[in-house]
C-alpha cells in the first residue's frame, strides 16, 4: 500500500494545462492502450496515486486509489472470500483500477451480476479546470438524482481524472461449474435465448464457434440441483476457462485481424452479421472478425438496435467507437464542456470531433 496522496500534484498539472489550454493525456500502466485512439499530447501519469484508502468486508465496500494494481485489489478482497463481481478483464499483469474504470470493460459475469457502472458507489476526481470534486459515496443510496460519479466509467478520462473510486463487492459464490455442449452457433444461440428466461444460478453464458459453455455459480444445493436438469460435459477447470475467455487469451482472439465488439439485443440471428463470431452474455455480446468495412458493419449493426466498437487492431486512428447522432451526441457535448470546458483531457481519445 502507498499511504502518499498525489492529488495536490494531479491537480497542479491539470492546473497547468487548464490556463495554457495544452492538451493532456491521463495515463496509468497503459493495459489497454491497444483499445483507444492514440493521443500526442504531454502526460499526466496517475500511477503513483495507488494505495487501498478503506475496505470494510462486512458492508462490501473498498475504496482505492486510481493508481492501485487490480490484482492488489483481488487479493485483499480474496482473503475475505469477495470479490469485484463485474470480474473486469485486465489483458496485462499491470492493469490499475482506474483505467479498468474509466474503460468500463466487464467480464463474462456482467449480465447476470450487473456491469462495472452497477457497481461504482462514488468517485473523486479533477475536472478539465483543475477542481477537485466528489461524488456519490460509500454507500448504495446517498444522494437524489442522477449519481454523476457513474458518468466516470467508460468516460475514457474525458470528463476527468479519476482519483479515488469506490465500489460495492460481492461474496464469492460457494460452488462454481462449467458444463459445456457441442452446438453449433445457431443451435447455442436458441439455447442461449431459452436458457436465460430460466431460474438458474447461471453467472456466465457463451459459445466460441464450436461449444457452448454455461458457468453456474452459486450455493452447493442449488449448483448442482442446476447441473442435474441441464446435463451437459463438465469442464474439468472452469477458472482457466473463463479467465482464458475474460483475457481473451481462448484461441478465438489469436489472430491479427480486426476485432470488433458488439453489443446488440441477444436475440440478433447469427447469420445477420457475416464474419466468425464469438457470442458471449448469452447473445449480447458479440466478438466479431468481418470482411465489412466500418461503415458497412455499423449500418448492419444499427439496423438491430446495436453497435460496433473496433476493439482490437485495425485502424486505430480511425473511429474506434460507434458514433453519436443527433441528441445524444449535443448531449455528450455539452457534458464534455461543463466538466472540462477547454477540451484539453483526453481529446480526441472517444472520438475525432470530441
């Protein structure tokens, strides 16, 4: 644990840049660096700023520091059998709670557990003029309207440097099992849909082009009373399993091509979108190698109510994330300029235009 407090550096830093409105980009140990537009611009490392400030396991709440490893997280929440129930990926040894926040990335659990935005209590952050602020708090119900400190993840670092996050935990489940089917992806896809309107302890839920694979989790009675009505081959080590998947470290991923990540509703047919795909939150999510150019794919997407993020490889100087229209973008605009009024955080980061 690192007991300095490095806000008042942070701060004089943004400080800076706010009065000779340079542009900066925040960086922590850059594990997903790969998934964001490249920036040119000085950097304002937060990877100092580290340390668990409060963990209080008989309420399920830990608030650490941006900087603070991920896995110096998981393994104070170990000792007291919890965890970060979003299970977020951390695609590198080094991976730091605040870029896991500020990416907004979830795990294969996300649908049934609910997504790193469900669990974010409240946050302290500097905005674009240098001004310390804090939002929401340490406990589930703490204030009226809209929890402003939620805006935070996925916001990339566009609205503000995060400094100190605090999220609610869970216990972790007493019996985990993973039962695998050979489908093919329309047959897993129908299961999928069928499997998901059922009462099962069902925490993760996928199919990788040739199985299809069902984690359940929870009490010993109910696991197995679950495990007994499905059927299915048991999967000799599901944490391999599933951390391979979370990782993408499951053969799927090992290729150069351009990797889209798709959100659509899950029943969207397979055959709607040409490529291989990897389905994953029971049809939700989709991992995607196409022949579809940009625009092409985001149109298809579009057409089901989706869209089309271009998370790995390819152009990243491109438009990585599916763009906003209309409202929704003069919304995003005018929250960009009341937290950072000069648009000197992270620009360009989101989109070309933001």
């Amino acid at each position: 644990m690192n007991d300095l407090d490095y806000s008042k550096i942070l701060q004089d830093q943004i400080l800076e840049a706010y009065n000779e409105r340079q542009p900066i980009r925040i960086s922590g140990y850059q594990s997903k660096a790969f998934f964001y537009r490249p920036i040119h611009a000085p950097v304002v490392d937060v990877t100092a700023h580290r340390g668990i400030l409060n963990y209080e396991p008989t309420e399920l709440i830990i608030t650490a520091r941006a900087g603070t490893p991920l896995s110096e997280i998981d393994a104070a929440l170990a000792e007291h059998h919890q965890m970060l129930a979003f299970e977020p990926p951390y695609f590198a040894d080094n991976a730091s709670l605040g870029g896991t926040i500020a990416c907004g990335l979830s795990g294969p659990r996300r649908p049934w557990s609910g997504s790193a935005r469900d669990f974010v209590l409240g946050t302290r952050i500097i905005n674009g003029k240098g001004e310390i602020l804090s939002f929401g708090g340490e406990v589930m119900k703490n204030v009226a309207g809209y929890d402003v400190s939620r805006l935070m993840t996925g916001a990339m670092g566009t609205l503000g440097l995060l400094l100190d996050i605090s999220l609610k935990v869970l216990p972790r489940p007493q019996r985990e099992i993973t039962l695998s089917r050979e489908l093919d992806a329309k047959q897993a896809l129908q299961q999928m849909l069928q499997l998901s309107r059922q009462s099962l302890p069902i925490s993760a839920l996928c199919h990788d082009g040739e199985k299809m694979y069902l984690r359940l989790c929870g009490a010993e009675k109910s696991v197995l009373a679950a495990k007994k009505q499905l059927g299915g081959i048991e999967v000799d080590d599901s944490a391999t399993l599933w951390h391979g998947i979370r990782e993408h470290r499951h053969r799927f991923f090992h290729s150069e091509q351009p990797l889209w990540r798709l959100s659509l509703p899950a029943a969207t047919p397979i055959q709607a979108l040409p490529g291989k795909q990897f389905i994953d939150w029971g049809g939700a999510q989709r991992w995607l190698y196409t022949e579809l150019d940009a625009e092409a794919l985001r149109a298809k997407v579009s057409e089901y109510q989706g869209h089309a993020t271009l998370f790995r490889h390819g152009d990243r100087n491109s438009e990585i994330f599916h763009p906003l229209l209309g409202k929704l973008k003069q919304l995003q605009m005018e929250l960009k300029l009341a937290m950072d009024p000069h648009c000197i955080l992270n620009p360009t980061m989101l989109y070309s235009d933001f």
